[in-house]
C-alpha cells in the first residue's frame, strides 16, 4: 500500500482476487465498529450506485467523508479508471469497488490467446457483465449440446477471431488445433450469454465438470459452496474470517474421496 500513496496512480489494472481481498478487510474493520457502522456502509454503497446510475462521479458527498475518501487516500487519492478482468466479479464486489474510487469501473474479458475480447464503455456501470466485443474482434456463440447451452437461445461456448487471436501454442501443433478450427475461430472454453443489452455476461465454463468415483459435480457449485460454508461458520464463530480467506480442494478420478485444504491468508 505504500507504493499507491508514493505513486499515486491514475489507472489501476485489477483483479477480482485483490479487489475480494480490499472488500473482505473493509468489510471486518466495519463489523468491528458495530451495528452502526455496517447501517452506515450499506447506505453509502446505495447511495453511491444511485448517483453513478446517473452519471453522477462525485467525490465531495457525504459518504466519500463519512467512509470511502479514507480508502481512495490509501491509493494515492488520485484514481481515475480501474479495470478489473482475468475472471468474473460479483455484483456486490463490483458496487463496493465502484462506491470506494466513484470513477470509471469497467469490468472486461478476455485471453492471453486474445486479449480483450469484450469491454464495458464508459458509462455502463451495470455489475456481472463484461461489455461489448471491442472493435478488433468477431465473436460468436456456439452449442454446447451436453451442458444444455445453445447458441439459439443466445447462450453457448465463446468463440473469437481477430487479427489479435494468437497463432498457435509454441511445440504443441496439437493443442493448438484444438483450440483454434479451420476458420480462425479461437474456442475460448467460457459460457457466455448475450443480455438484452447487446453486452456479454460469462456464466460456465465447458469443462467445469469434475467425477470422483460415481460422483459428477459442476466446478460452480464448488465455487459457491465452499465461500458460503466459511461465511457460515464464521457467522456462527466457528473460523475467524481475518485468518481464513483461501481453499484448495484436490479431485482425483481413482481413489474415491476430496481433499480439502483450507489456507490461512495471515500476514506475520
């Protein structure tokens, strides 16, 4: 955090792990100072949302005294535009980010195969979805038969092609006609879905399905499951959410059991 107040930047390039992270500790200091403090952030979140929703980026409110100027201080106080990518952000994450820096929040996806396939323009502050194609790309849904997605239902497995698409996995001519097809589509592996909005929200991906002995599981329920199971038993006192923030989970297709490691994220 010193480097951001020596610094000072402008334009912050993130990713969700660390913006959870900035989340997760405001969150804590906030439920140490009781039931007060907690009335007060969730109305400066909403409070914030709202004036953004109409364009309104101020940074003088009584909210921004009250709770979010402390944080924008701690990165140096001069944030103009953050960019948050590499993975999806939840919506109560991304109000939260937007509310602390009250700039340009743009959420985007893509690639090290591609790049930025899609982007949020200025303006669309609308949390889970990704934007639209940026101008150097093609992008198309294709059916994804066995998990039920279907590019007629504007749902399905994410494909681009562009100038911008690599050419190929270095040593490994097979992998990378797996990925690449005969038409210069890159097959991404993402689910997306177009809104009614025209924007790209990634819901799935194609192989997200794990077997262990006669068990299937869907990799998102994981993902779901194991965050609200800490935050249960941290409700109850159980786990202590300032020490406990990471977990691993190991599958293996032979023996017929899950290994779960549960990681402390304390710094000493």
């Amino acid at each position: 955090m010193d480097d951001f107040r020596d610094f000072k930047p402008t334009l912050l390039t993130m990713v969700p792990r660390l913006l959870n992270k900035l989340y997760d500790k405001i969150m804590i200091e906030t439920e140490k100072k009781g039931l007060i403090a907690q009335i007060i952030m969730k109305w400066a979140i909403k409070s914030k949302v709202n004036r953004m929703e109409r364009d309104d980026f101020s940074q003088n409110t009584l909210w921004d005294r009250l709770v979010f100027s402390k944080i924008r201080y701690a990165f140096g106080n001069r944030v103009q535009v953050v960019i948050s990518s590499s993975a999806p952000l939840s919506a109560e994450i991304a109000n939260f980010s937007r509310s602390v820096f009250s700039c340009q929040f743009a959420e985007g996806y893509g690639q090290t195969e591609c790049i930025a396939g899609c982007w949020q323009v200025p303006g669309d502050i609308r949390s889970g979805e990704t934007g639209i194609p940026t101008p150097v790309n093609h992008i198309k849904l294709i059916d994804v038969p066995e998990k039920d997605y279907y590019a007629k239902n504007h749902v399905g497995e994410i494909c681009i092609r562009s100038q911008a698409v690599f050419r190929g996995y270095l040593n490994d001519e097979m992998k990378t006609k797996e990925t690449i097809d005969n038409e210069g589509w890159l097959h991404t592996g993402d689910i997306g879905q177009w809104t009614n909005n025209g924007t790209m929200k990634i819901i799935d991906r194609k192989n997200s399905v794990i077997k262990v002995s006669h068990f299937l599981c869907q990799v998102r329920c994981i993902n779901t499951f194991v965050p609200n199971w800490c935050n249960y038993q941290m409700n109850t006192k159980i786990l202590k959410s300032e020490i406990l923030t990471t977990d691993f989970i190991h599958f293996s297709s032979m023996p017929d059991n899950i290994f779960n490691s549960l990681v402390s994220d304390v710094e000493f």
